[in-house]
C-alpha cells in the first residue's frame, strides 16, 4: 500500500508532502506536467527533491496545457467549472487513483475558513479518495509555508514573487481583472494568447467584459485572490461556512 502526496509546485503543497514524507514510508509524489507552468517550476521542482530526498514523479495527459484545452474543447470557463482543471488534473487524479494501491491521499489544502471548508466538501464528495490534510491538521498556514520553504533555503517559485497568490499556469481562467492585468504585465504574449481564444470562442473568462477591454490597471485596488489550481473543479466545493468547519477553526485555535 502506498501515499500518494500530490505536488503542484507550490509552496502549500510542498510542506504537506515533507509532513507526509516524515510521517509515512512508501510514499510517492506526482506532479501533472503543464507547459504552461512557469519554467521557474523546474528549477524549485528539483530543489524540493533534494528536500524531500526522491524524485517527483510527473505525469501528464492529452492536452499540453489550458490554452490547448480551450482551444480545442471550445470552453474557458462557466457554471461547470473550469475545464482545463478537469481535463489536466481531475481526469488524471481519477486514472492514477484506479491504477494504484493507494492507503491514503496528500492534498496541500491550508489552514484557512475557505480551505478547510473545501477539505470538508472534498471528504463528501469523495469518499474513497481517503484524503488527508497535514496542513489543516496541523494549523498550518499559507504565509507559514512560505518562511518554512525560505528558512530551508529554497527560493520560492518566480510567481510568487512576481505578486501572484498562487503558482497556477500562466493566464488562469479563474482570475478577475487585478490578476489579468498583472498578467498583462509580466508576461503579455499569454495575455493576447487568451484573449485571441475568447474572441474566436465568444466567451470571456473574466465577468462583465472580454480581456481586450480591460482596462489597465483596473482591478489593482483589490486585493487578487484566485483560488490554487487543485485536483478538482472549484464549482463541487461552494464557498458555504458550516458548523463543522468552525468547530475545525477552533479545535486548532485558530481565527483565520
């Protein structure tokens, strides 16, 4: 019987596989291989190996990425989630799930209101995953990730730095106007690239108006959130605060 600790290239996901690693024997790290990644990911990839001491196993599907996905599904982005999350990880999760002899799975879900209601809805939702969560488990926040992955000496991953709350791929559809303007910034060729899609689609991936009409620097008074890219579709798991999460929130101590 094996862990299975799911690696994502952040900084979350990096500490729950080092508790998980410390805790279980036979335990094996997957990481679903995206081209649209910053190329960054491969360098704090192979010092996390040497942190973790063993090789992170990558794997990848059909689609090279989300721009692939959109283009060739003809979908960014809707009531049913986004579909390059399924396409590039939940489909992939699913089949590494019925190939293996799993005891237990890893997922880098944080100590926070919004993740340990996710942890909840994921547990119902799935069952049979057997999900852990060393992070919520053990109180464990997104910025105390941040000094634990520093304070080892690894530099964090280059999208981090550039301000964006998470390392998804470059251009997610799950950002508002503050995180596509910064996308538009730091790296403008993804930006027309989705922009291009949602002109050919018909569709934007932002509310209220396509890309090219974003204006700039709208949306950098707020602050950006936009959810980690994880290993379902953000749509199953609502935003909706229950009794069981609070009681979570306090058996840890925690106001978040």
């Amino acid at each position: 019987m094996e862990t299975i600790a799911w690696f994502s290239a952040g900084v979350t996901s990096a500490v729950a596989t080092k508790i998980a690693l410390k805790k279980y024997d036979n335990v094996r790290i997957i990481y679903f291989h995206i081209e649209s990644a910053h190329p960054d990911n491969e360098r704090f990839i192979k010092e996390c190996e040497e942190w973790f001491g063993q090789k992170i196993e990558r794997v990848s599907g059909k689609y090279k990425d989300h721009f692939d996905v959109i283009e060739k599904t003809r979908y960014i982005n809707g009531a049913a989630g986004a579909r390059c999350t399924l396409e590039l990880k939940k489909n992939l999760r699913f089949k590494v799930e019925k190939e293996s002899n799993f005891e237990r799975q890893i997922f880098g879900f944080e100590f926070a209101k919004r993740e340990i209601n996710r942890a909840v809805r994921f547990v119902e939702q799935y069952p049979d995953t057997k999900a852990e969560f060393p992070l919520i488990e053990n109180g464990i926040t997104k910025p105390r990730c941040h000094g634990i992955i520093e304070n080892r000496g690894i530099e964090l991953p280059a999208m981090y730095k550039l301000g964006f709350p998470n390392n998804n791929c470059i251009g997610c559809v799950k950002g508002g106007k503050g995180y596509w303007n910064l996308v538009r910034e730091h790296f403008p060729e993804q930006f027309q690239k989705m922009s291009k899609l949602e002109e050919s689609i018909g569709r934007s991936c932002i509310k209220e108006k396509p890309l090219k009409d974003l204006i700039p620097g709208e949306g950098h008074d707020q602050k950006i959130i936009i959810p980690d890219c994880g290993l379902f579709c953000e749509i199953e798991f609502a935003d909706l605060i229950d009794d069981r999460t609070e009681e979570i929130l306090k058996s840890k101590g925690g106001k978040v």
